[in-house]
C-alpha cells in the first residue's frame, strides 16, 4: 500500500474520529441509565479485522477501555476462530472480566464489518449497565470473595445471528437484573450506536476505498507508535521504583501493595508489577487486560501528544504475573476494579516524576466512592440508583489541583444531583467543597467534596460502598503535605456509624428521612507550604477552601476569617517553620 500524503491523512483521522464520536453521542443521548447517559460511563471504536487492537477511538469515550477493549474485540476473535461461524449482521455480547472485560456491568457489543463479503474490521460499543444481579443491587459488593457473588457473567454469545435478535439471550439478561427495563434501554442504545457507525464507515469506505482506508489504519498505528518512542526517548535511561497502598480488601483489613519499577532503555520501556501483593479474597483484584488499560491511562496522561490507539502500547512490555492481584483470572472478584486501576495509574505516575521532576505531579484523590442506594417504589419495583462521586486533583509545579474534579481513569462526569433526584426517590440535602482536605503545598491540592444524600422512599434504603483512600490519603511531593483521607458516615439506629473498613460497607439500612455522608479525598501538595503566597492563603480562606486554623498551622500565615493578613505574624510564624 502506498503511503498518505499529509492532507489525507488528516482528513481520514477526523473523519474516522467523528464516526466514534457519533457513537458515542448516539449512547449517551439514548440511554436509560444516568451513568450512561449524564456521566458517560460508555466508549465505542475501530478495532483491526485480525488482531483487535483500537485502531480509532472517540474523543468522549473512557480512555481506560482503550487497552481493555483490544482484549475484548481478541476475546470474540478467538470465540470465532474456534467456532468458524461469522457472517454479516451478527453482534456479539459478553462482559466477562477475564478476557477483556472490567467488571460485570461493563457490557461490550461487537460487530464484524463486511466489504464484498469479506471482513474488514470491527466495530464495538461498551457502557456501565446499572444492575446485572449478585448480592449488591448495582453491582459493587466489598464483600464478595467471588465473582458469582457479584453479577451475572456473559461469555462472548451471539446477541444477533446473521441480523435476527435471538431473544433467548434478551430472556437471559432481562432475567438477571433488578432493573431489566433500564438494561434493554441502554441494550437498544448501544446497538443504535453501531447501526450508526456502520452507515458512517461504509460511506467513509465507498467514498475513498478500502486500500485508502486500510492504509490510514496502518499509518494511525504507525504514528502513535512513533510519538510514543520519542516520548520515552525523552526520559533518562535507568530505573525508577514507586509503589502506594490499598486500604483492603473488604475481607480482611490489611493493606494491599502495589508496586512498579519502570525501565527506561533509549525507545522502550518496560512496567515491572511483579512485586505487588498476591490475589486478595475481596473484589480489588483485576485481570491483566484491565491492568495493562489502566497502565495506557497513566502514560496518555503523561504523554498527550500520543494518540489514542494501539501504536501507543508497541514500545512497552507488561510484567503483570498472575502471582499478583493485578493478574487474576476467574473467579476471583474483580468489581471494585476501579480503585485497583486508580492506584495503578497513580504508581505510573510517581515512577515517572522520579525519571523526569518537571513532571511530577502528587496524587489525586484516586478513588470513584462506588455508592449505591436501593429500595422498593410504591408499586413494588425496585429502584438502584448507583453513581460515583469527584474529589481534588494533585498540585503541580505549574498551578494548583483542581477541586471538585474528575478522576484521572476517565472522562467520565458525575451524573448531576438533579438528575439523580429525579430518576429516584433521593435528596441530596447537601453537595459542596470539603474544606481543609487539600493537601498543603507551594502548589496546594484541590479541595475534594461533601455529599449528603437522604432517602425519600417508605422503606428507606439499602446502602453500599466500596471506595478507598479511607486509611492512606493521596500524597504530597517536592514537599507538598498530604491530603484529606475519605470518611463515610449514616445514620444509624443509635446515631452516626462509620464503616468497620473504613472505605467500604454493604448491608446497611437507613429509615426514610435518613441520611449518608460522603466526604472525599482533596488532592496532594506540591512544593513547601511554607513558600506559597501569603495573598493566595488569605484567598482560600475568604472562599472557605482553607481555615484559618490550618492556614496558620499548615502554611505558617496569620489570616482572619475576611482573608486579612497579620503580615508581623505570619513572618514569625515561617522564621520559627523554617
């Protein structure tokens, strides 16, 4: 194949973005689900006819399903392969963990694409569905010790044979979730999603060629391949070893460790997990499908430049052994995921600001608050309301973190309090910034959020969580303090009661009219407290960011509650720190 001129190349990159793009716009506007549908919890893409690597992505969609959905497209290859049945028109539907999935309410839908009767690529749509079964209503359970105790698991299966439904596999589905209608919602909206996509390819395709097509495949590839060589070309050669904490893993409460030592050698690099704890009975665990997602969320971030496909991962090798938790296979429990990958992509990280200071950013709050309230309408239906909750990003040599913001996992959104509101018997009687949970810093972290949710419904409610950063808050660097560490709260029968592990709870029952708390993490510091700016101090404390209690004790600054500076006693306060 010939090579693209420049001004093609460019075109066909936008043009295949916008057709995942479109996909994406589909799901959102058509799901059922709030965490499709306000906090975009989906992503859709191009995958290689042979080997399923991501060839395009859409710009809206979750970066961590870039690597795991290689993994999911080569998990419904193989399924052909060892079937030798495909044809047009088929769809395929599975969400198991293990071969390229995340947790079981991540449901992937992939379909083959045929030119002239021959394969040409895949198309493939994944969203967060809200209940598929298990213990837990949403999925979520800290205590389950398998993945039976979790959700209902699909292998790959045939949604569609040859374009006809096969509505014993909807029976299946529908069967197995507390909220059957909101699931064939989001069904419907994924599969409109790939309706689309198809037309918008086969159009791309006819108007330019297969040839012309399969080449700027090639030539995506090719050049995220290249950015990422010269971006790891860019770091000094050598060694650099950083490792963070779980704080359990619902079952038994000890820490859980993940350790990296990355490997710099000229264009290569190499991500060496192998020292991290061994499977955990509790759902923190994850398949190596999603610890090598989680890994390209890390160096995406890094590397910006670098486009979001599979060229990106060719100049890196993976040390995730089974004989970790970031390797499992079934049936270990693998729901609370989210947290494990947060860690990891913080470790990469750190890693990183050990080869190269200029980057070193401290930690975001790094954890998603999995909370989930359920209970009974009037009409004896169930309701799950599920949602994940932001916290404070990391201060950095060029600015303060964030508040209130986004985890670094995704770009996913917090579904809105008046969405959440109206889809279930909910109040939030309060959603607001959590002052002095920033970590101190030259650069301070953002400031993470309090949450307070109370139950409309005659029952009440159950309620579940599994979180993190309880015991082990996100950490400063260059100097910076640490921030805030998580802390939930509800009412219990003999006042407020906290989780025996801190982060993570289920089985719990609140009366209506009671309430839980959540108060997330802010972000770590960055630099020495004592030399950011006494007017930038006084202006946390006007806006209610920083107390005046800590703005003496952490920064060394004298202010009153109208951010007024004591400047004769803020110099005595930072002569006696230093």
């Amino acid at each position: 194949m010939s090579a693209l001129d420049p001004v093609t190349f460019a075109v066909l990159k936008g043009r295949l973005e916008q057709i995942a793009d479109e996909m994406d716009a589909t799901l959102y506007r058509s799901a059922f689900n709030p965490i499709i549908a306000e906090a975009r919890d989906a992503c859709h893409g191009l995958y290689h006819r042979e080997t399923g690597d991501t060839l395009v992505q859409g710009a809206k969609g979750l970066p961590i399903f870039v690597g795991a959905m290689a993994f999911a497209v080569r998990a419904v290859i193989e399924h052909v392969n060892r079937t030798g049945d495909l044809s047009p028109g088929d769809v395929f539907l599975f969400n198991d963990p293990y071969a390229g999935g995340t947790h079981l309410n991540d449901f992937r839908l992939v379909r083959p694409i045929f030119r002239d009767g021959a394969l040409f690529c895949w198309l493939a749509s994944v969203g967060h569905w809200l209940d598929i079964g298990g213990n837990v209503p949403g999925g979520y359970n800290p205590r389950a010790v398998e993945c039976f105790q979790e959700g209902v698991l699909i292998p790959p299966v045939r949604l569609y044979r040859a374009g006809v439904l096969q509505e014993d596999i909807v029976a299946i589905l529908r069967a197995n979730s507390r909220v059957p209608d909101s699931n064939w919602g989001d069904l419907n909206g994924q599969l409109n999603a790939l309706d689309l996509g198809e037309r918008r390819l086969h159009a791309l395709v006819d108007e330019y060629g297969e040839a012309t097509i399969e080449t700027a495949f090639e030539a995506f590839s090719a050049r995220a391949e290249a950015l990422m060589r010269e971006a790891i070309r860019s770091l000094p050669d050598g060694v650099y070893a950083y490792e963070d904490y779980l704080d359990n893993d619902g079952i038994v409460d000890e820490r859980l460790t993940i350790a990296l030592e990355v490997t710099i050698d000229g264009d290569a690099m190499r991500l060496d997990f192998s020292r991290s704890s061994p499977p955990c009975q509790g759902p923190v665990n994850i398949a190596r499908s999603t610890a090598v997602a989680a890994c390209y969320v890390a160096l995406k971030h890094v590397f910006t430049e670098v486009p979001a496909n599979a060229g990106c991962l060719r100049p890196i090798a993976f040390d995730i052994p089974e004989t970790t938790f970031l390797g499992v296979s079934a049936p270990r429990p693998v729901a609370g995921y989210t947290e494990t990958i947060l860690r990891m992509i913080g470790v990469v990280f750190g890693a990183l600001a050990k080869a190269d200071p200029a980057r070193a950013t401290a930690g975001p709050f790094g954890t998603i608050n999995a909370l989930s309230l359920s209970g009974h309408r009037p009409d004896g239906k169930r309701w799950v309301m599920f949602s994940f909750f932001g916290g404070g990003l990391g201060g950095n040599p060029a600015s303060d973190g964030l508040n209130h913001a986004n985890n670094p996992i995704s770009t996913a959104t917090m579904p809105p309090a008046e969405i959440l509101e109206a889809s279930y018997p909910v109040m939030f009687t309060q959603w607001a910034l959590r002052p002095d949970s920033a970590g101190a810093g030259a650069h301070r972290g953002g400031v993470g959020a309090v949450y307070e949710v109370e139950a409309l419904s005659e029952g009440g409610a159950e309620v579940s969580l599994l979180g993190e950063r309880g015991k082990y808050p996100p950490l400063g660097v260059a100097g910076g303090a640490p921030a805030a560490a998580n802390r939930f709260v509800w009412d219990g029968p003999e006042g407020p009661q906290e989780p025996p592990f801190v982060s993570k709870v289920t089985g719990v029952r609140i009366a209506r009219g009671g309430r839980v708390r959540l108060e997330s993490p802010g972000g770590g510091g960055w630099g020495d407290p004592m030399r950011r700016a006494p007017s930038a101090i006084a202006r946390d404390v006007a806006n209610g960011l920083v107390s005046v209690a800590a703005a003496r004790r952490d920064y060394g600054v004298a202010v009153d509650a109208r951010g007024a500076v004591d400047e004769a006693e803020t110099a005595r306060l930072r002569e006696g720190a230093r």
